[in-house]
C-alpha cells in the first residue's frame, strides 16, 4: 500500500510567483494544468513564467501566466547555453524583484534546485530526485521526483503536495478567430476541402522520428480513402516536409504544404477543422490533445506513458518496445529499431479505428476546455 506524503502548504502571504519550467512547447502545454492551480491558489498574485524562447508564445496566451521571464541558461543545463558572464547581474535583478514563493517544475532538481534557490525567493518548493539538493528550509516543500506516470499528473502531484485546489486536468490551446484568417491566407482552399488530414513528420530530435517513407504511405492510403492530404511543420523543417511531398508527389497523391507557413497560433487553427492527426511524440500532439482533434502517434524514441496524449479514446499511440528506449541520442546510432519496427499497418489500423468514431467537437475548447472558475485563456 501507497502511503501519500502529508501536505504542506505555503506558510507566507503570497504576492509575487516566480515558475521555472525552461522546457520545449509540448512540455509547457503539459504543465498548463500546475499552471491553473497556482492562478486559483493565489488568484491576485502576479505569476511569472521562467522559460525557453520557444514558448514565450504560448504562454502570451495564458491568463495563469502574467509574466514571461527568458531563462538565462545554467551550468549542466542542456536546453539553454548559459551566458557565465551575465549570471550574477540576472540572479541580482531577481533577487531585487522580493518573489514571495519560486517553483521548480523543470524536473528532478539535481542541477534546477540551486538555481531556484539563487532567486532569493521567500519560499521555495519542487522536486527532487535521489540525491538532489534542496534548500534546508524549504526541504518539506520538495516532492520525490516519480519516475513514473503522465507528465502532466507528475506535475500536478506537487499541487496536491502544497495543499492547491485542484482546478482541472485539462490542456489549453486558445485558437481566436484571427487565427482562422491566417489559416485561409496560408490555404485559400480550406473551405472547400470536406475533410483532411494533417501529416506532421518532423520532431526536434532524428531519433524521434517515424521514417518520412512510411509517413507518404500513410498519406497515399489517406488520397485514397478521399482525405486531403495536409503537410506541417515548422520553419526548420520545411526541406523535411519538401521531400515528403515530393514522396507523395511520386504517388500521384496531391498535397497541401505548410511547413513553416503559419503561426503557432494559426497552426492550432488549422488542426483544430483536421478530421484526423498523424505525428510523431512531439509538440503537435500535445496540441491535438488540447483541441481534442483525433490523433495517432508514432512514438519513436521517447517515454510513450510520460508524454504521449493521455486521453485514448480520441488518441492512439504507438510505441515499440526497445531495449535502449528512452533514447539519449539525437541520432539513434542503434539503427532505430523502436522505428523501424512499427509498420506502416499497424498504423493504418490505428487510423481507421479513429475514423470510425464520431469527430468530436474541438471548437468547444477554443478556451482549452479549463473547467476552473479562473479563466486561462481569453
């Protein structure tokens, strides 16, 4: 039997929240729950978000979030180079701000804690992994790292830990009606095209990705059912997605390429009218569990249970066993068989047992669906 740890709640007023979570997008989106406790906890407080460039974006969007600080980067931290020289002056301006609480949900702490604790924040609480550092002070505000479950339940496992209301489960993605003209810009006949698929091959990390060969199979067998055939990706990306289109091309199957030609904002739009997505275990997934679009997920590489759409009945995720499996490299220098060994098939079954469900109706969550009397997304 499981024997939870006793609460411990925050014993200052609080006012001023400094958040780290210096992470990629579909990790950010993750955390958006966390996030919506913390703005329902402390409903005046202003909240600011640490994070990666990538995100400020999204979060721009985020009534939970009223501040977006860029993460300056930190010794052993590899999502962001850390300029050595301008530290000091950054950890001053932090320090001189008064923060009341500051929260580590980047991880398991080993390298995060010390930074938290340079902020100068009144309290502090996180995680912490076996042997990790944690203020002595705060030491009871800081959780056991799990090693397993959904990302999104390991964070919201710290809200229960300080004694938070819980405020909904939840992804947010709040697409606006300009996201829809853009959309239209970047596709002059989306109208017109009763029903189509979005194809996303890329993923930051090779390792993570499906082969883009299987990718156009798929694509052909969508042709041939009467879907249009919707190509995504980022900018960086797009000689990625070319080559897919090519592959279709010499299929005789016709394409719509939007590689790197919308926005984010534009790209949940346009996901949002998707009968279905296709995709590797990467921030576009965690985009369709927001909006609630069907998906299937090649999980390549990755921890399928940590950060695949937890929801399977409007998600169906597809992941090899494999021995090396989570991948530590960027290209896998095993000959990718957790890729390799997912056929093009079983993905094909996967889709057709979506298409025979009803389409859900995702612009009910154009305010991503938050349950919570604090609005997240206006």
């Amino acid at each position: 039997m499981t024997t939870r740890a006793a609460t411990v709640p925050i014993d200052v007023p609080i006012r001023r929240v400094v958040v780290l979570r210096a992470l990629v997008l579909g990790d950010l989106i993750c955390a958006v729950p966390a996030l919506r406790a913390f703005r329902g906890a402390w409903p005046r407080a202003h909240i600011a978000l640490m994070g990666l460039p990538g995100a400020r974006e999204y979060a721009s969007r985020l009534d939970c979030i009223d501040e977006w600080i860029p993460f300056p980067g930190w010794p052993g931290l590899p999502e962001q180079p850390p300029d050595l020289a301008a530290l000091p002056a950054f950890l001053a301006r932090m320090q001189a701000v008064g923060w009341d609480l500051a929260i580590q949900l980047h991880g398991s702490g080993e390298r995060t804690n010390p930074f938290l604790a340079l902020l100068g924040a009144q309290r502090n609480a996180g995680f912490h992994g076996p042997g990790a550092w944690v203020p002595t002070r705060d030491a009871g505000r800081f959780l056991p790292w799990s090693q397993e479950g959904h990302e999104t339940q390991r964070l919201l496992s710290l809200c229960r830990h300080l004694d938070l209301p819980p405020a909904g489960e939840q992804l947010s993605f709040p697409v606006r009606e300009d996201d829809e003209r853009q959309v239209r810009e970047a596709w002059p006949g989306r109208d017109a095209a009763p029903s189509y698929v979005c194809l996303h091959a890329g993923a930051q990390l090779p390792s993570r990705r499906w082969p883009f060969a299987r990718f156009a199979a798929v694509g052909w067998a969508l042709h041939e059912a009467g879907h249009t055939i919707v190509l995504t990706g980022t900018a960086d990306e797009r000689t990625l997605v070319a080559a897919l289109a090519d592959r279709l091309a010499a299929f005789g199957v016709p394409s719509i390429d939007l590689a790197g030609s919308t926005s984010l904002w534009a790209f949940g739009a346009l996901l949002r009218g998707a009968r279905l997505l296709v995709c590797n275990d990467t921030g576009a997934s965690h985009v369709a569990a927001a909006l609630r679009v069907p998906s299937v997920v090649t999980s390549c590489g990755g921890e399928a249970a940590r950060w695949t759409p937890a929801d399977r009945r409007l998600h169906r995720v597809l992941a090899k066993a494999a021995p090396c499996r989570p991948c530590a490299f960027s290209d896998c220098p095993h000959g990718h068989p957790c890729a390799e060994a997912l056929t093009v098939s079983e993905v094909l079954v996967a889709i057709e047992d979506l298409l025979r469900q009803p389409r859900p109706d995702a612009r009910a969550d154009d305010q991503g669906g938050c349950p919570c009397p604090v609005a997240c997304a206006s």
